[in-house]
C-alpha cells in the first residue's frame, strides 16, 4: 500500500499558498477548502507548510496584527516529505514520530500530492474492512 495508490483516487489539484500570501488570506482558504494546511511553494518547491497551528502560535505570539504578516514568516520551514512509492505505513509512522498531520508527497523536486493523516488512517481502514470481507466470503464459502 504506497502513498501512490492513495493519490491516484483523488480529483481536483493541490491547494497551495506562496511565501507572500498573507495569514488572513491562508486562513481564508483554509476554511474556504475545509483543510488544516496547505504547502507553501517558491517556484514549484516545497519551501515550508502553514497548518492550523502555525495561526495559533501567530496569533498567541502578536495578537491580531498577525494576520497582515506573510506566511513567509509563520510557516512551518522543517518540511517533511515522503516520495509516491512510500508505503502508507512508513508515512503513518513518520507522522506519528514527528507528531505531525500533513506530508507533501514530492517526485524528484515536484510536489505531486499532500496527505493528512486522515487520508492515511482511512485508505488503512478500508483495506482492513475489504480484508476482512474478503476473508469471510472465503469461510462462508468453504
């Protein structure tokens, strides 16, 4: 089960912010898509990520006058990453050892999908439920 496989059902593209979009704006859209982050690119790479906690240590850090601030600034910068071909596990495991909830998935230098937790936790299910399903068609069978 690689990480591949969870992006190849996906429709529609990668919301994404740039360094100088404002917090108000990627608050904006954050609520607009109903998403915790989204990654910030500089000429198609990865340069950081601003997720719901970013605001939160924004706002705590300057009180309201951090929505005018760039995201350039607040972001995430210590950017995890894992390739298509990574199995879903390793992400998984990566997430819960970094105790984070978001991972772009980059090819070479191409960022080609972003993954929550919540995608990895329910591609997971659903093979466990298919399994399980499979496996009672089999004793019902036999």
């Amino acid at each position: 089960m690689t990480i591949a496989a969870i992006l190849k059902d996906r429709k529609g593209g990668i919301e994404s912010l740039t360094p100088d979009t404002t917090v108000a704006e990627a608050v904006a859209l954050l609520a607009e898509k109903r998403i915790g982050a989204a990654p910030v690119l500089d000429d198609g790479r990865v340069v950081g990520i601003f997720s719901e906690r970013d605001v939160i240590h924004c706002l705590q850090a300057v009180g309201a006058a951090a929505l005018d601030r760039r995201i350039g600034d607040v972001m995430t910068t210590a950017v995890k990453s894992v390739g298509p071909n990574e199995s879903a596990i390793g992400a998984l495991s990566l997430m819960t050892q970094r105790r984070i909830r978001h991972l772009p998935v980059i090819d070479g230098d191409t960022l080609v999908g972003f993954v929550s937790i919540g995608d990895l936790v329910k591609y997971r299910i659903d093979r466990i439920e298919a399994d399980a399903a499979a496996m009672r068609e089999y004793i019902q069978s036999a």
